[in-house]
C-alpha cells in the first residue's frame, strides 16, 4: 500500500518554509506555492502518484509494486 509515502509527503509539507514561516495550508501549498516547497516534496508526491496508479493498473496488480 501507499501509506508510508503518503505519511511521509504529509511529514515533508507540514515541515516546509511555505506551512511554518508562511502560514499557508498544505492544500494551498501545492497548488500556488509550488515553487516554495522542497524538491524532497516533489519527489514524494511523484513517487505517490506512480504508487496510486500502480494500484489501478491491471498488469502491475498481481505482481506487486
């Protein structure tokens, strides 16, 4: 499953320059501000996507991720 990367780009948002010094919300964060947050972030919300439709792929459900 996609929790631990799921749990992780929640870590990384709540703890990024744009949520701490900024004040904005995680939602708002990767919507207008996406240029303030981490490439750490980025890569987890890519890495999250590629699980999510890993999921929905029909070659990919018997073998794993």
């Amino acid at each position: 499953s996609c929790d631990p990367l799921l749990a992780s780009l929640k870590e990384c948002l709540l703890n990024s320059d744009c949520v701490v010094k900024n004040g904005h919300l995680p939602s708002e964060c990767f919507k207008s501000y996406p240029e303030q947050l981490p490439d750490q972030c980025h890569s987890l919300r890519r890495a999250l996507f590629n699980c999510k439709r890993g999921q929905l792929d029909m070659r990919k459900r018997f073998r794993g991720n």
